[in-house]
C-alpha cells in the first residue's frame, strides 16, 4: 500500500470510531479493513451491558467483510484515543490470524495520530492456526 493510501485509511479508521457504540468504558475503537482487491471495510467496538457480548472494531471489520464474501486482506489499520498506538486484544489476534497472512500489514494509530506498523505475524507470533488441529 502506498504511503497516501496508507494515511486515507489512518483517517478512515480514525473518523470510524466516532460512531462507537461506548456507553460503559468511553473507549472508541475503530478498524478500516482492506481486502485484496481494494474493497474497505469499517468496524467499530459496539459495547453491551453484559460485557461479555461487546464485540471490538477489528472483529466487527473483519466479521462484515466475511459475511460479505471476501476471505483475502491486505491491510487492516486500528485507531484508539489511546496516548501511544492502540494494541488490539487477544481475541481479535487470533481472529485476525484466522483470516490473514501473517505478513500483513497492520497499523496501529494513537489519538495524537502517530503510528506503529508491524506485521500480523509480529503482533502475534504464535497464533493458533488449522496447522494446529
């Protein structure tokens, strides 16, 4: 992904977020998605009184994007109102594995904006796969 892509999805995500469902925590989450072939997919953390059933940004994105047919990711990129780039939870790690090479790109976006990219593989190393089962 070009270097102006790259900041178009940072705005995505970050603009996604304002449309959080965060009643209880007041911590928006918001993900922008892209499939291989340049489709974007948005998610947000929509949250519930039995915090158990609260589903994050990352896994609504890719949870929207599956239904929707597309298995093939390229990008995902995760904004917070955090004070240093927002770090996805451990369940969205793992479903991330589930749907994405371990080479992509993954870009984690703080409030102020600044950035840390990595890759899927480096944000978990040792993710349960099919190669498992």
């Amino acid at each position: 992904m070009c270097e102006k892509d790259k900041w178009i999805e940072i705005a995505r995500a970050q603009a996604t977020k304002e449309n959080a469902y965060v009643p209880y925590s007041k911590f928006p989450v918001g993900a922008c998605l892209i499939t291989e072939d340049n489709q974007v997919f948005t998610g947000v953390n929509i949250e519930n009184a039995s915090y158990g059933l609260t589903n994050c940004a990352e896994r609504t994105a890719i949870f929207k994007a599956v239904s929707e047919g597309h298995r093939k990711f390229k990008q995902i990129v995760i904004a917070g109102n955090t004070d240093t780039p927002i770090s996805p939870c451990g369940a969205c790690r793992q479903v991330m594995a589930e749907f994405c090479e371990p080479s992509m790109p993954v870009t984690l976006v703080a409030g102020d904006g600044s950035t840390l990219d990595m890759t899927l593989e480096q944000l978990l190393p040792y993710s349960f796969t099919e190669k498992q089962l």
